[in-house]
C-alpha cells in the first residue's frame, strides 16, 4: 500500500468517530458558548445578543454562589467518605476468607443500580412516617428526624445514599491497588521487623495513592454532575440540596432561559476543568515520585 | 453468490418494501387527536368521555398522561421544537401566560363564542384558566377541569359525643365545621395528640414544585395579603405587608399542628395523611376527595376552605385546553372539533360524572342536580365564586421559585416572616423588572 493510501484509510478509518464527536462534543459545546451570551430562550424563536449580560447575572446572583459552595460541599464529604471507607473495607477483605467472595459480590450491588430507582426507594427508608428506618429508631424509643424533609437533615440524607451507592466503587479499586503490591515488599518489611502500621504508612498507602486518586479523581468529577439523588429526595428547587446541575435544571427546563443556562452552564464547565486540571497534576506529581 | 446469500436477498428486500408500504399507510391514516395531561384520575375520565366523541364522529382522541413530576418540562420541551406531539396541551393555569406571549397556544378569542356562549363560562376560571392577561377577553385556552382547594375533615371525629364534650369544655363552643381560620386552628389544636399518633391538619407545603404556595394562598388573600398591587405589578409595599405577614405567621402556626413532616408536604403525601386515618383535617384540591369519600364513605364532610373577616378566598386549581400553535392546520381544526364537543353542555354532564370532572359551566354548577349529586359537589360549587390564582405571567416560574423558597425559609425558621417578605417581594421586583413586567 502507498504511503498517501495508507494515510487516507487511517483518515477513513477515525473519520466516523470524528464526526461522532464534532456532532455530539465540539458542536454543542460551541453552541452552548454562543448562546450564553445570547437571551435564548426554550420555547421563542430566534435570540438577541445580550453582550455579557447572562455573565454578569450569574456573578451577582447567591443561588449560583450558594449551589457551587453546596456542590463543593457535597464532593468533599462524598469523596471523603466513601474513600476512607471504601479502602477500609478493602483492607478487611484483603484476607480470604469463607464466603469473602460472596460478601463482595453483595457489596457491589448498591452501585449497580440506578440512582433514581436508588433515590426512590431510599426515599420509602427514609420517609418520616412510614419509612423503614424511622419504624426502627421509633420501636427503640429513639427520636424519628423528618430525614428528607427537614431543613437540617435533607442534605444529610442524600450525602448518606450517595455514600452507600459509591462506597463499593471505592472499594474496587482499592481492593485492585492493594493486590497491585508486590508481596515482596511486604515479605522485606517482615524481615525488617516493620510493625503494622509503619508497613501502612510505608508500603500500603504510598503503593496504593496513584490509584486511590484516581478513583478519586473519578468519583469528584462524577460527584460535581449530582442530579439524579436531588430530584429523586427533594426534587431541583430546594436551596438546601440544590447544586449546580439542579439549578440548571431549573434555569434550563423550568423558567425556560437557554441563554442563561447556558452561561451558568460554561462556568461550570470551566470550574470542573480546573478541578479536574488540579487533580491530574497531582496525580501526575504522584506517578513522578513512585518512579 | 453463496446459497445463504441468495436466499437471504429476497427475504430482505421483502422486508424493506413492507417497511416502507406500512409507513405509507401509517401517514394515509388520520392520526388521533393527541392530547397530553399529567397523570391522574380526571385524565383517566376525560379518556373515557373521549371514547364518546370517537363514536360520535370517527374521529379517535388518545389522551396521553404524563408522570406529573416532569410533565411541565416534557410540554415545553415539545414546545420547543417545530412540531409538537400533542394537539391539544391541558396546561395549569400558571402556564397560560407564557403560552400566550411565545406563541404557543392558539389564540380562540375569534372562534369559541362560535361554539359556547361565553358567559356560560365561570367567570372566575374564564379569568385564570383561559384569558391573558386575566379579564383581557383574550382567550387561549377552554375550561377542562376547574379545582379549587377544599377542606375535608373527619365527620365522625367531629361527631363523637365524647370529643364534642371535651371540646365544648375547652373551648366553650361547639366542635363543628370550621367558618373561620381561628375556628380552624381551635380544632387542629384539639385533634393535635401526636402521642396518640393522631394531628389536627395538614396543608399542600412541598417545596420540589407549586404545593407550598397554593397552600399559604387561601390565608394570604382572607387575611387581606397580597401577591401585588391590584392594578400593577408593583410587589414592594403590596406583599411585605402586616396582613401578609399575620397570614403567613398564622399559617407556619397552622403547620406545626400537623403530623411528622407537615412543613414539606407535596399534594399526594397531604392526602395520604389523612387517607391513613391519623388526621382531623386536610386543605386540598377538590380533585383528590373522590378517593378521600370512596375510602371513608359517610366518615368524612366537605366544605369551603374557611375565611377571616368575612374574606373566604381559596386557591384556583385546574387546568385549561390549549391548542398548540405548532401543529398542522387540519390538525388545529380537529383539536377544535373535539374542544367544541366537550363544551357541549349535554357533553359537560357526562363530564361531571368523571372522578373529579369538575365543570366551569355555570348553568350545571348552580343546578340542585350537581350539588347533590357528591358530598363534595356544593362546597366545590361554593369556592369557585372565591378562587384566586398565583402569578400566571410568562415569568411565573421564576416567580413561583422564589415564593417557595422565601416562605419555606418563614416556615422552617430559618428567616423571620417579616424578612422572608421582604427579601421576596424585592426579588420578585427584580424578576418582573429584567422580564419587562415592571419599569
């Protein structure tokens, strides 16, 4: 085959997922651009430019500034959580045992379902008169909170359901980086008369941090999105619970404002972008020092 | 070519022709009139009288129903586009505002007095389910369902010798339906034994959609509030008023004499309060208490919601039948041969036969006929003369959305009535203001 052939058929063969990308990627994101500085709207024909007045709206206006410091919030105690508890129960069933197998397979369930059918049914557990858990406290004599539906509790409510949903996928891949470790590391430091929690500190959790970050990494970006639980607990328009892809919703769907949305939606893509940037140094910071 | 080739072409080809004939006689045949409702029994009904109509004139009608949570988004989604699905849109009356200014809904201010005498209509929902602006005489919708919130309380609570006698000793008066809020709240407190696990009241309070303000509403105008100044949009000074700020105090007290959770109650989960026997009384749309009478029977009574000073004001509910703009011209014109029938008042008869068909024609609502005709139908038939509606103006989204949130700050605690007001009405001033609505 011809050199120009050979590089013809590589152009005929990425050219359908180019166009798959330019078509569904690089054109609505183009389009979104344009319309944030446009008074687009859902359901009228046609726009008006507005200059950087869509900007300007969505600097001065606190339900943003309140829904990313929600959102924020939300990332960090997610992440956190379900981190430290996924690579702790990672490091109990490290050991084979009897049934270990089945006990994680069971473990993984929660983020294989659904997160609405998921929000859903937390929503039965969690309902303040009938709802499973609040019949528990109550046969123990114990207060019943209105988990969803008072002030102090909502938000609580959906950090707890998306910790027990994304707690297993912390666990996986903890569980992936603690058998990524050599056993002979750990065989050198029994030589060595390392204790527990030196061989921790030393080998474990070094060896296994590029992964963890990732997972990491992952579980932040996809935790930035967080829709499905909030519609399906206490729906787009709660300032307790609302984050930045529920005011969206709100903005985009409800009131109908394309042009404003689309704005609100551009600085939280360049927000996401920057975390994502942060993330992606320090794990490229991290693989540096393990070579 | 191979043997499976050869015998696979002709069954392919076969294929693809039938394809394309059925296709050719799916477009050859008249598609139904598509009308979209949200979910629930008055759609199930109006599906049913509909059936009437086909037989009628051929012509079939699917009334799709729509899961009530997203149906608003999936209606203007369609909007959106170049053609919508539906033909006709039952829209909430808050929707008609936008309908009328984008270009969505048809105008029918040339055509319906060609098929109805309009003031067969109820002037109340002429006002907030078809006209824009309210009492323009600019009509864009037909009355479908006409609602309004009523109060059910429990009959035989209220009829025990025993509790008529406590209560007449506490509060030195008969326990009897209440005429007035205070009377109300009097009772709510009575019935409130939480350690019983049985509460006085419940209200519409949820915040995810419209509940919290629909319930407030029916306090807000008897107490003499408002949501603007009677002949502007001017917000600032007309709603942070003290008489909104009692009503709203008074309501957040109302609340609290209520089951577990009674400050964030959607329509269903009110219901269900009081479906599950452990609530004296429930302000809701007359809609929902076919379900409440099959369930109780003669345990349960009916009535307007109650009034202050002589001001009994209910909230409007229900919904107008729209006919989108986008949609073919003979389309539009079998969407019209379906609203005219349904507007028929032998038509609106049968209509009120329906769980929750409730009328707007004037003539059936005042007949002996229709008031005996459900516990429900009189206290119905008297709080259509009082219903108001919340903003239905383009923005009332925006409008709607910073009313829930401002109230639910007043009734959690989290804002001083007085500043929830205040903080309200000067960010409704500015959403009208960027909307155009206000200099």
């Amino acid at each position: 085959m011809t050199a120009p052939r050979r590089e013809m058929l590589g152009y005929a063969f990425v050219a359908p997922t180019l166009v798959f990308l330019v078509a569904f990627n690089v054109f609505p994101l183009a389009y979104n651009l344009v319309l944030g500085f446009t008074d687009a709207e859902l359901v009228a024909r046609g726009f008006e430019w507005r200059g950087t007045a869509n900007y300007g709206r969505v600097f001065a206006d606190p339900e943003f500034a309140q829904a990313l410091r929600r959102t924020g919030l939300f990332v960090a105690s997610a992440v956190a959580i379900e981190l430290v508890l996924g690579f702790v129960v990672a490091l109990a069933l490290r050991a084979r045992f009897r049934g270990r197998d089945v006990l994680l397979t069971a473990l993984l369930v929660p983020m294989m379902l659904s997160p609405a059918v998921i929000g859903l049914f937390w929503n039965l557990i969690l309902d303040g008169n009938y709802g499973v858990l609040n019949q528990a406290l109550g046969a123990l004599g114990l207060a019943e909170p209105q988990w969803t539906t008072d002030s102090d509790f909502k938000f609580l409510s959906i950090l707890l359901i998306d910790v027990w949903m994304w707690t297993p996928f912390m666990l996986l891949i903890s569980l992936a980086a603690l058998n990524s470790i050599p056993g002979t590391l750990y065989e050198a430091a029994e030589v060595d008369r390392a204790g527990r929690w030196t061989v921790f500190r030393r080998i474990t959790l070094p060896l296994c941090a590029p992964l963890l970050g990732l997972a990491a990494l992952l579980r932040a970006t996809d935790a930035l999105k967080q829709f499905d639980l909030v519609m399906a607990v206490t729906g787009p328009n709660d300032e307790r619970t609302q984050t930045v892809s529920t005011l969206l919703y709100q903005v985009l769907f409800r009131d109908g404002k394309l042009g404003l949305g689309s704005a609100y939606a551009c600085l939280a893509l360049v927000l996401v972008i920057a975390l994502a940037t942060v993330f992606t140094r320090y794990l490229d910071t991290l693989a540096r020092r393990s070579t | 070519m191979a043997p499976l080739q050869r015998s696979l072409l002709p069954l392919l080809l076969a294929s693809i022709f039938a394809g394309c004939s059925s296709k050719a006689a799916e477009s050859d045949e008249i598609r139904p009139v598509t009308v979209w409702w949200f979910q629930w029994p008055p759609a199930a009904g109006l599906a049913e009288l509909a059936q009437d109509f086909t037989r009628e004139t051929g012509i079939a009608v699917d009334v799709r129903q729509i899961p009530l949570d997203s149906y608003q988004e999936q209606v203007f989604q369609e909007f959106g586009g170049n053609e919508t699905k539906f033909d006709i849109v039952i829209g909430d009356s808050q929707w008609i505002g936008r309908g009328a200014t984008k270009g969505l809904y048809e105008e029918l201010t040339e055509w319906l007095p060609s098929v109805i005498a309009l003031d067969s209509i109820h002037p109340r929902a002429a006002r907030y389910l078809c006209e824009y602006p309210e009492g323009s005489g600019r009509w864009y919708a037909a009355p479908c369902e006409t609602d309004a919130i009523g109060l059910a309380y429990r009959k035989d609570w209220f009829e025990d010798a025993a509790e008529r006698t406590a209560f007449k000793k506490r509060f030195g008066r008969e326990l009897a339906v209440p005429a007035t809020w205070e009377e109300f709240r009097d009772i709510a407190q009575f019935f409130q034994r939480p350690a019983e696990k049985r509460y006085g009241c419940a209200f519409p309070t949820g915040r995810a959609y419209d509940s919290l303000t629909m319930g407030f509403q029916n306090l807000l105008w008897a107490f003499g509030g408002k949501w603007h100044a009677d002949d502007s949009n001017h917000v600032v000074g007309h709603l942070n008023t003290p008489a909104t700020a009692a009503a709203l105090e008074f309501f957040a007290e109302l609340v609290r004499l209520g089951p577990k959770g009674a400050e964030n109650l959607g329509y269903g989960e009110v219901l269900e309060a009081f479906q599950n026997g452990s609530t004296a009384m429930l302000c809701n749309y007359f809609a929902f208490f076919p379900s409440i009478q099959a369930q109780y029977g003669e345990r349960v009574g009916f009535a307007p919601v109650p009034g202050k000073d002589g001001r009994r004001v209910a909230s409007l509910g229900g919904q107008g039948l729209s006919i989108s703009t986008r949609i073919a011209p003979e389309r539009k014109e079998l969407a019209k041969k379906f609203i005219a029938w349904f507007l028929q008042r032998p038509v609106q008869e049968r209509w009120i036969e329906k769980p929750a068909g409730f009328t707007a024609n004037t003539a059936i609502l005042a007949s002996p006929a229709f008031r005996a005709q459900t516990p429900y139908n009189a206290p119905f038939a008297d709080s259509i003369d009082t219903m108001r509606d919340f903003w239905n103006v383009p923005v009332f989204n925006e409008l709607l959305n910073v009313t829930q949130k401002h109230l639910g700050k007043a009734i959690d605690g989290e804002l001083s009535v007085q500043d929830a007001l205040d903080q309200l009405a000067a960010e409704k001033e500015r959403i009208l203001k960027e909307a155009g609505l206000l200099p």
